[in-house]
C-alpha cells in the first residue's frame, strides 16, 4: 500500500477557487483506481492575503517543510495590491529554485472538442520543456542611479551548463519516447553567450539520442509556426523566459490558457515536484466562481504520472477529455466542471 | 526640390530579390508623385559572400560613410555557413546601435483580402514600438569555464533610462495621434529591475499625456490576446528581445512576415534611420525569385514617409493595400508582384 504526503497551496485568487476542484478529481480518481493508497493533505496558507497581515511570503521554514512532502499541488500568486515579484519571487520561484525544478513541463494539445482560435489549427501535440531554474529568472540584477535620468537597471541572464543539460537530457528522453522530434529555441543570433551553449549542450547530449532529430529555430520565429504549423511540434526545449512566452501562446492555440496544465520537475529526486496550472490568480474573475479548474485538473493528472499512479493520471485525463468533447459552449461554474469531470472517473 | 542620398543594403538570401522590389515602387511612387525629387543611390555590400571572401561584416569607415545619408534601405542578414551572430552583430545591430535607432517601430495590421490564420481575427490595426538600442541585445555577456560542464555563459539585459523613455515618448506620441491606448509590455513581475525601470519611464512620461489610456501586460499574458483578441491593441511599447518576438506574433496573425514592414529610427535627428522588412534572409527559399515582396515595399513607404514624401507614402500604401485586395491566392513571383504594385502608382 502507497503513502503520500501532498503540500497543498492554493495561493492568490482562482488558486483558491481551481485547486479544491483538482483535488476533487483526483481523490474520484484514487478511490476508483489505487483504492487503499493513503494520502495526506496539508495545507499551507502563502500568498496576498498573508503578505499583507504579516509581510510574509514563503518562509525558510516553510520551504523546509515543504521539502518533507512527496509533491506540491500549487494554484497561482500574484496581486495587484502588492508590489509586483514580491509574490512571484517570494513563493513560487523561491520554490522553483528551492527545490531544483530543472524542468517546467508544459504539454500542449488539441483535445477533440476544443475550439481553437486558429482557422486550421490541424493535429496538435507536443510538450515543452522549459528549463525552470535560471536564465532572466535567476533574480540577478540591479538599479544604478535608481529614479534619476542617467539610471541603468540590468538584468543578468544566467545560464550553466549544468542547468541547461539537465533540461535538454529531459527533453531528449521525452522525444525519444514520442515521435522523436526536439525543436530547441532560442535567439542564438543575438545573445551568442547563452545560445552558443544551449547549442553545445543540445549537440552533446544529442550523442546519446542519434534517432532524434533535432532542430534549432529562433524564438520569433517559432511564434509564426506556432499559429502557422503547430502540428510541426513534438518536444520543444528551451530556456526560462522563451518558454514562459512560448507555452502562454502554446496554450492560446490549444483552446486557452483555461487548459494548460504544468509540472515543475526535480528530475534528481532531490526535492519535491510542484504542479500548477500555467495560469495565474486572474484576479479580474477571482471570487466569481467561473474560472475554469480544468488545468488544475489536469495538473493533478500530471502529479498522479509523478507519483507512480499512472493508471489515476489515465484515469483523469480520460475523463477530462470526455467532459471536453462533451462541453460544447455552455457556460458552467468552476465545480460544475470539477463535479463533472469527477463524475466520469470510475 | 529635394534631393536625398539612400544607402541601399541588400544583405543577404531573399534581401537580393526583395530589396529591388522596393526600390522599383519607391521611384515608381516618386516619379509621379514628386516628380524632380533627386535621389541619389548608393549601394552598400555587406554579408555572408563578403564575409567568406575577406572576414569582414561592415567596417567603421562604412558606418561613417552611411551616416551621411538620409536613410538606409535594408534587405535581410543571415546564413547558415557563418557562425551564427557574426553577421547579425557586425552589420545590422551595429546600424542600430551605431545609430542610435531609439524606436524600431513595427505596424501591424490586417489588410482587406489578407488571409489571417485566426478563424475571427477582427480588425486589427496597431504599431509596435520595440525599444531598438539596449535591452538583452546590448552584446554584454561572456562565458566562464566555456565548454566544461562548469560553464556558466551570462547575457546582461541592459536598460537605461536615457534610451527607455526616448521609446516611450515616442509611443505616446503616436498613440495620441491614434486611438489613444497605450499598452506597454514586460515581465516586471519576475525581471523586477528593468520591469520597474520601464514602469517607472511609463508613469512619468504618462503624465503629458493625460488623455492617452495606459495599460500595462506581462509578456507571456500578451502572446494570448494576440491570437483571442489582437483588436485589443493600439499602441504597443516594449524592449527589445519581448519586441522582437511580439512582432513576429503580430506578423503571424496579420497574414504573415512576407508583408511585415519596419523602421529603426533614430528619433533624435543625430543619424540615419533605418528601414528594412522584418522578415529574415529566408535561405531556404532564396535565389528562387518567390519571396513576397511586399514587406520591403512598405518598408519603402515608411522611409518615404520618414523623409517627409507624404504622398508618396501614401501612394505606395495604396498601391499596396489595392494589390493585397486583388491578389487572391495565385502565386506570383517576386518581380511580379512588385511589377503589379509599381502598375497601380499614377
Ligand atoms: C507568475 C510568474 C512568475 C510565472 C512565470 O513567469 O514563470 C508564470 O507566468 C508562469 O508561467 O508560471
Ligand atoms: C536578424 C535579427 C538580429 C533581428 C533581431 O533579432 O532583431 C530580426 O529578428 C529582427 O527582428 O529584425
């Protein structure tokens, strides 16, 4: 009999509202499918709301105990009413570097029923893996002359090879077990630094892996193909910021940020994987009841796969495939959908 | 009568055939609607043919001798056979940044009988302000331990001020002369330095234009409006690496790069401005005689417009917006389709 210990964090806005209805699924889908296995749930309490009664956003503390869990349901941060990044770099990238999640897993499809916004968005299926852990996120950088007209702010992308190559192993390893295509992207023609070693690293470990064939597109212009062809897609691997643009659009393509689901993987073992959905606190419909928890849901998919539950991870994206085919245009309320799709497990 | 000096500057691949294209309507444009204007052509070599034969991408002497003239007309740089960045860097970054091309101002907009990718695109009708001197395109950056598992390779994004509120104040400007909605772009919830330089930059100038509405998007959060909802936008202003990604998005949603046009200008009156389609040098099509023209054919517009030829601006712009309107889906080939658009000036 398996045990788990899930961190639970739903964060600022419609995290309060998604993450309830991913959990929902998810214990339908443990019951039906690995009945017995014992999870336990504990619930930490980091986003706007504490900031503002306590000044406080992730702890040191909290982060260590976080560390003892075998995986993080997170929802989203982010808040008008704070100043901006103090949310974002105090929880979730504090945790993203914390806990060393070298690769943010984002798959993007087209699933049947889903309308897309483009006329002929064809067959849609690839994953992207964004590396998670440094690159323009690394928090490196600085005001000089702050507030004055002669002021220069920098920013430092940095980027390993030890970083880079943990991402691209990933990426590899996916592609290999899919249709053995790795697009990586970057903009290698201007920042020669970080893209001349993307390169290096992608032709390295390439090595390993020779029946996959791998091609470099700038990052611009992999937002043509993103709408022109995204059936071209398989695994796309690429850095920090590209990916964080990238997958957004990826899931515009695919029906909507409403759907995108993600894992932030330590692939070392070293630390707990985090899941959230790609979409933030939407603080403009947050409290309404209306935001769709399908990429929460979705995300707790993803964790179950994590955890070794692969027959609950089918079991929840079987029944979220179902309930979008099925879904046609009517408007339904966050656990309308969570209800729904939980009843479809079993 | 006026007379002007262009320095014209083909590059590389498709620049060959697109450039010419441009000119021809340009002096079409001329002919008739400025008649006497003088125009003096010099033509300036610069790219993989010459850098394979000598080692060199554009000298200082060359910088020097185009900054005499009044405006420069650019095809494309780039090849797969040079190190990626050196051509790049040595000829087009080097005009932009030797010239201080403070905006590099990209139009986007859905022409009448241009086929969008979107299934309901809208009208969509804004211009892009893309910061063009600093930025991650600064070329500040190394590696440490380079090639060793040990490395580390840095890009510093580097963003002043100075060159932040020229792009801003130029954006405001011509969103009061539009439609008065400013929408300026970053990731200041993670890129917390430069992010607040720019918002502060955007408060400040905001304030001598009161009746410009300012609303400010993370990038990734922007890449899905331009594909739910592009007629969002008026105005855009953003630095230079999320500028050169949004625009090639832009371009995907308006019909395509074949009919993307820019200017790198600089706005201070001490240089050349710089015009050139945003399209690539295309290897894989070039030398074929099909690349679409268009785009350096309203690159000439701008450039006209720039040099105060107002209608012959507009004469190009007709001309063109007339062809799209007729030119369904046959193919043409280059020559061709400047030819038809060259015909209808007059
Ligand atoms: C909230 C923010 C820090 C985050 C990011 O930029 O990575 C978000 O946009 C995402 O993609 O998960
Ligand atoms: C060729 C390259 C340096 C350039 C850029 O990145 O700015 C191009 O993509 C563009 O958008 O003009």
């Amino acid at each position: 009999m398996s045990s788990f210990k899930i961190a639970v964090l739903p964060g600022d806005g419609i995290g309060h509202e998604v993450v309830p209805e991913g959990l929902k699924v998810f214990r339908a889908a443990l019951a039906a499918h690995a009945p017995g296995t014992q999870v336990e749930y504990s619930d930490f309490d980091a986003g706007a709301e504490r900031w503002h009664r306590t000044g406080e956003t992730l702890t040191d503390e909290e982060l260590e105990q976080l560390r003892g869990h075998d995986a993080i349901f997170f929802g989203a941060v982010g808040d008008p009413n704070v100043p901006s990044g103090t949310l974002e770099r105090g929880i979730i990238l504090k945790m993203r570097f914390g806990f060393e999640h070298a690769v943010n897993l984002r798959p993007s499809k087209l699933y049947p029923g889903v309308r897309s916004p483009l006329a002929d968005p064809g067959e849609i299926d690839f994953l992207v893996v964004r590396e998670g852990t440094e690159g323009a996120y690394a928090g490196q950088g600085g005001s000089l002359r702050y507030n004055t007209p002669q002021e220069v702010a920098n920013e430092v992308t940095v980027n390993t090879w030890y970083g880079v190559e943990r991402a691209v192993r990933y990426a590899f390893a996916r592609a290999q077990e899919r249709r053995k295509k790795l697009t990586y992207l970057h903009k290698h023609n201007v920042m020669v630094h970080a893209g001349h070693l993307w390169r290096r690293v992608v032709e390295h470990v390439g090595q390993e892996y020779p029946d996959v064939t791998v091609n470099y597109e700038h990052t611009d212009a992999a937002m043509i193909y993103l709408v022109q062809d995204p059936g071209r897609y398989d695994v796309i691997v690429t850095d920090n910021l590209f990916g964080d643009i990238v997958t957004d659009l990826a899931a515009a393509v695919t029906g909507g940020i409403g759907l995108a689901a993600s894992g932030n993987l330590n692939v070392e073992g070293t630390g707990p994987s985090l899941f959230e959905p790609i979409h933030g606190s939407a603080p403009d419909i947050a409290g309404k009841g209306i935001a769709d928890p399908t990429a929460s849901i979705l995300s707790a998919a993803l964790m179950a796969g994590h955890l070794g539950l692969t027959q609950v991870a089918e079991a929840i994206d079987r029944a979220v495939e179902e309930d979008l085919a099925a879904r046609g245009d009517a408007a339904r309320g966050t656990s309308e959908v969570g209800d729904a799709i939980a009843a479809r497990i079993g």
